[in-house]
C-alpha cells in the first residue's frame, strides 16, 4: 500500500482553506478508509472521494478542504488510513505530517485598534402612507360600486321560469276518468245511450295501459294491444281478463250490440279492478265509488 500527501499551500490566512489531498494506491482486494480525526486545530470544511481501477490496483484520493481559524503556526499530524483486507482483517497505514503557517489579517498593525465612531448622517425614507390611505379608499369605493352594478343587474334579469309539475301518474289518471264516467252512468242508459258509457270504459282502460307500459294503447286493435302486453307480460296483469273485458267492449263498440246496464257495471268494476291490480305498492291513492253491480 502507498500513501501519498499533498497540501496546496504553506502559507495561509484566518479564513482561508487549505486543500489537502491523501491519495491510497492498493490492491483492489484491499478497501481504505479515513476515519475521523484531529487535524491540527483546523477545520474540516468538505470532503470528497474518488476512485479508479487500474488493472489490479485500486487508487482512492481523499480531497479534504480545511479552515484556518486562529493564526500562528500549524501542523497537520500524521492521519491514520485503515485498510480492510479481503478476509476481513484489519491494518493501517498513515500519512506524512505537514507545516504550514497561518498569519492574522491585521498582523501588520502593532496596535491595532477599532475606527472611531463616525458623525451621523440624514437618511431621507419616502413616505406613502397617505397614497396607501388612497388607494385603500379607491379599493373600497370600487368594490361598493360594483356590488350596487351587480345588485341592480340581477334585480332586473328575467327571472327563471318555474319548471312545470311533474306528471301526473297513469293509474291516477285512469281512477279519475273512471270515476268520472261513473257519475254519467245513471244519464248515459236512461237516455238509451249506455254504448258511450262502455266506450268510454275501453278508452279508459286502453290509455292507461298505454301510459303505464310505453305505448299508444288508444291506436292499437284489441289484437295488437294483446300482442305487446303478451310479450313484456306486465306483473299483476291477468291477460285472460283483460281480453274479455275488451272484447265485449269492442262488440258494443263495432257490433252495435246494445249494452245491458247490468254487464256494463262489470265491465266497469273490472277496469277499475286492472287499475288497482297495476298499480305500484305503496302508492297513495284518492277514495273511489264503492263498486256495484245492477
């Protein structure tokens, strides 16, 4: 193992840094280290390592940066280098000591003293304390306009239309036209005219079912409205009913057959019957006629 030592100046002032550099060439099995240490009473500032690998040796270079802080004579003692073999022992190796010499910045004043105080001076400082008053003042009458302008122009804008109400559900609807034709009944038969009331108990039923299932029940045939309901087979919806109920109504309506009052009611009390049946859980709904027959 070869230690080198270098130090780039002998001559230094308080304050100054001194470089030293401690160079390691060994074989690369072995790894050097410098541990901490006294450096003679001046100050270790930085450090920086570098390595290079040659063919079987390993050269490791310590650059270290120390300051001088009390002037006079000093002496960096010899460091120590410990060096870590392959198998894990343990050796050293150490350094050369090196002299150099700190000297004082005032060392040529024999009596040095500190410069007598000096006569004071005016200093003139601008003052915008009154132009910050100002503007503060803008500031605030700026900001109060501007509120009155927005104030006034949301006050005059055209208000916003309020949304119309929401639909009224189909089953509701039903119930009330059907209740509706009811209070007609007794009018309708003793004026021989009983094939409106049954007419109007079809629309009835072929509109709400139209609303409640997404389509135009009051344009399909009794066959077509059979058809669609067949295939999206609504909950609670007795098919075998509803047929019959239409296709009674459909002979008052197309056949001209007179219609009995008696089985009119029916027709009427089974509307309101699929209405009910259709109708969502929990839905609140108004009274209707007690349901009777003749």
């Amino acid at each position: 193992v070869q230690v080198t030592t270098k130090l780039d100046k002998t001559e230094l002032k308080v304050g100054d840094l001194a470089k030293l550099l401690i160079t390691v060439d060994a074989p690369s099995a072995i790894e050097p280290s410098l541990p901490e240490q006294s450096f003679g009473g001046l100050e270790l500032v930085d450090r920086r390592l570098k390595t290079e690998v040659q063919g079987a040796r390993t050269r490791t270079s310590y650059e270290l940066d120390l300051l001088a802080l009390n002037a006079g004579d000093a002496n960096i003692p010899k460091l120590n280098i410990r060096l870590l073999g392959q198998n894990g022992e343990l050796s050293s190796a150490s350094t050369d000591a090196q002299s150099l010499r700190v000297s004082s910045l005032i060392a040529n004043e024999p009596n040095a003293e500190p410069k007598p105080a000096s006569q004071p001076i005016s200093v003139m400082q601008d003052d915008y304390t009154l132009a910050w008053i100002g503007l503060a003042l803008l500031a605030v009458a700026l900001i109060a306009a501007a509120t009155l302008l927005i104030a006034r122009w949301v006050k005059r804008r055209p208000k916003p239309v309020a949304p119309p109400p929401p639909p009224r559900p189909p089953w509701e609807l039903a119930r009330e036209r059907l209740e509706q034709l009811a209070q007609t009944r007794d009018t309708l038969f003793a004026a021989e005219q009983g094939e409106q009331f049954v007419d109007g108990v079809s629309d009835a039923v072929r509109e709400y079912l139209g609303r409640r299932y997404g389509f135009d029940g009051l344009e399909r045939t009794t066959h077509e409205l059979m058809e669609i309901l067949e295939k999206r087979r609504p909950h609670a919806l007795q098919l075998a009913a509803l047929s019959t109920l239409l296709d009674e109504c459909d002979l008052v309506k197309f056949a001209r057959m007179a219609p009995d009052a008696e089985r009119a009611q029916e027709l009427w009390n089974g509307a309101l019957q699929l209405v009910k049946a259709t109708t969502p859980s929990g839905t609140s709904l108004p009274p209707m006629p007690i349901e009777a027959t003749r």
